[in-house]
C-alpha cells in the first residue's frame, strides 16, 4: 500500500503546482495560496513515506 500512498502524494503535489501555476496567471492570490499549501502537504507526507521506507 505504499506504493499507492506515495502516488497519491505525488500527484497532490503536482496538483498543487498546477494550482500554483493557474494562481499566477489568472493573479488570484487565493488559488496561488491553496496551490502552494498542497504542494507543502505533498512533499511533507513523501518525507513521511521515505521515513517510513528507512525503517522497514
């Protein structure tokens, strides 16, 4: 199940960006904001996998 984990991870940070992305070119700091917060919640849960993988 991981594995499944860290794709879902994966693809909230890739959404985040294109959250991000779409923010700065309709300038709407909202959407920027949002972006970048699930770019953060992505790249925090895939250090939480990676943590999860050295202890295995």
């Amino acid at each position: 199940m991981s594995g499944i984990d860290k794709m879902k991870d994966k693809a909230q940070e890739l959404a985040g960006e294109g959250k991000e992305a779409a923010g700065k070119a309709t300038d709407d700091r909202d959407l920027q904001a949002e972006g970048h917060k699930d770019q953060a919640a992505g790249n925090a849960k895939q250090a939480g996998e990676k943590v999860k993988d050295i202890f295995k």
